[in-house]
C-alpha cells in the first residue's frame, strides 16, 4: 500500500488512548508543573486532560514549561473513556474545565466534535503533520502512532507466535490478557475494528472468552501481568513492550501477520477553554519539531515528516493496517461496549 494510501487510512479508521494511553495507566491526577527556560505563551493556567501514562504527560509539560515558563499546567489523567466521562459529567453541569485534550483515538474526537465540545484550530506547525492525520475541519490533530500488538513472556511462550489466533488456542488457555475497552480508548477502538473484520468479528470475541481471557482496567495493567510472567500473551500498545523489553524483563512484541490496529492519540482544543491561547501554544509545542523529538525519545512513533521511529517499533510505513470505517466505529462504539460486557462482564 502506498505511504499517501496509508495515511488516509488511518484518518479514515482511527483513534490514543495510551496508554497513554486508555494507552497508560493509574487514577485521575491533578498536578501544577514548574520549569523555567525561555519565556513565552499567553500566560495563566492551562488545564490538561490526557490519557498519557502519567510520567510521559509529566515530561511532556516540563518540556512545554520550558518554553512557556509564564503558562501554569494543571493535568488531569485517566484512561480515556474516564477522562471523556469527566468532560461530558463537566459539560452537564455547565462547566468545562479542560482547555486541551490529549487522548487515545480520532473515534473519541469524533463523537466531541458531533457534540459541539471542540474549537477548530489549525496550527502553524501542522504543515509537516500529514493532512491525513488532520482534521479537515482543525478540530484535531494525530500527534503520534501507537499499534496495539502481541506481546509474549519469553520465559513462558516456547516461540514467538506469529497470529493473532494464538490468543484462542490451548496454549493461551487462561494465558491471556486484555484492556478494557470500558476503560481504555485504543481497547474500544480495537474492539471496534476486530469485530468488524472478516477475519475475526465478534466470534472471535468469543473464543477469548471460552479461552479464559483476562479483561483489566488498562493497557499497563496488561503489560505488568505479561513481563511478569503471571501471563504469557497480551493485547497491548506497542511502545510499552518496547520500553520493557529494553529493561530487560522478558518480554518480546509481535506485529500479526493479519495487521495491527493503530490509533494517534489526537489532540484538540476545547470549545470553552478558559486559556484557548494557551491551548494553542500547547498544541503548537506538541506539533512541533521539538515536541515530536520529545515524543520520539520518550519511545512514541512521531508523526511528524522527518523524524524516526524509536529502535524497537515499526513505522507506519511498515505496518499492515487493521482498519474499519471511522463514523461506523464513532456510531457504534457504545454499542460495542455493551456487547463486549455482556460477554465479559462488567
């Protein structure tokens, strides 16, 4: 598949958390970041939410501090379906406090754009972003690329399995485990691809149950049980196993031979933010070539034109996409989380 082919694809099927995002882990924080450096910005308080893991969004302000040392960040973090039930809890009172959003998937974007609750922004620096990953409309922007992968204690599993189909073999029985998509914002939109693929559907859905799945709060969660050997196989963002590995815990990553799905936990501004120039600083920052490094040393796959994967993850370029349509997925996902707990329970 062409690289331009590739790129709409992913603005046509996707969606960051985590974590990060739904791609990281943890509870709901509230944390004022300090730096110094050059000064910049429109000044005040700047109010983060993010589905980051919460050290990755403590580097990530440190490092906008540091150019913008007269902005104040206060962060929020949560998997991204608890961050989303925070704005939308905020939004019924009448007051939303977030000013920018940093979340798992385009699909979560989707549904607060139908919902009114973002402001276009269109940033100086997206001229090196791929228009794919753009909103048409600047409501959102891909800010990296993050496949959820096959993850296997190599301690545990006598090879590395090369299918997805592993998961509901005997040598996964009870070996297994997953995200929840009520949780995490890259488990429901995988859960939301898987299912509407030929290759799987909800009766592979299914065969994880009878197999004994594990279904945990979020993505970090999975990557303990699994490098600690308490699992042997999981359902996870590829840049966690990645920084494992190079720990040195025994734990490897696969990209399946039927494709991975991908999400590029977009960031946005919100349409009530109280320090909207602030937000667009942040977004600025993040965008940028120094936000996109910054992205790349902490172990993301950058989006940004010129800069390189992290040693360990493929770049898109060199990934098979598993992808499905971007407003059945926004549609639908409610939907596909019901189905989900009544199969896996609450």
């Amino acid at each position: 598949m062409a690289k331009k082919r590739m790129w709409s694809t992913i603005l046509l099927t996707v969606s960051a958390a985590v974590l990060f995002s739904g791609c990281g882990s943890g509870s709901g924080s509230a944390q004022n970041a300090a730096g110094g450096g050059e000064a910049g910005g429109s000044g005040g308080t700047l109010s983060f939410y993010t589905s980051q893991p919460e050290e990755d969004a403590a580097k990530l302000v440190e490092a906008f501090r540091q150019k913008h040392p007269d902005i104040q960040v206060e962060t929020f973090r949560s998997g991204t379906e608890e961050v989303v039930a925070k704005l939308q809890a905020e939004k019924q009172a009448g007051q939303v406090q977030a000013d920018v959003l940093l979340v798992a998937d385009s699909v979560t974007f989707e549904a607060l754009k139908e919902q009114d609750m973002l402001k276009a922004y269109k940033s100086p620096e997206a001229g090196k972003i791929p228009s794919e990953l753009i909103d048409p409309d600047g409501m959102y922007a891909g800010t990296k690329v993050i496949a959820t992968i096959l993850a296997a204690n190599t301690d545990k599993a006598a090879s590395l399995p090369a299918s997805w189909k592993v998961l509901g073999e005997q040598s996964a029985k009870s070996q297994a485990i997953m995200p929840s998509p009520l949780y995490s914002g890259a488990a429901a939109y995988n859960v939301g691809v898987f299912t509407r693929s030929d290759a799987f559907g909800w009766d592979y859905m299914q065969a994880l149950k009878n197999n004994d799945m594990t279904v945990i709060k979020g993505n970090g969660a999975v990557l303990k049980a699994v490098a600690s050997g308490e699992k042997t196989y999981g359902m996870v963002v590829d840049y966690m196993v990645a920084r494992e590995k190079e720990k040195g815990s025994p734990i490897d990553l696969v990209y399946p031979e039927e494709g991975v799905p991908v999400i590029t936990e977009p960031i946005g501004i919100l349409k009530d933010a109280k320090n909207a120039e602030g937000a667009e600083a942040f977004v600025d920052f993040v965008l940028s070539e120094e936000g996109q490094k910054l992205a790349a040393d902490i172990g993301y796959t950058p989006v940004r034109e010129g800069i390189d994967a992290p040693e360990g993850l493929k770049s898109l370029d060199e990934m098979k996409l598993m992808s499905a349509d971007l407003k059945t997925l926004t549609a639908e996902r409610e939907e596909d989380k019901k189905k989900f707990t009544d199969l896996f329970g609450g």
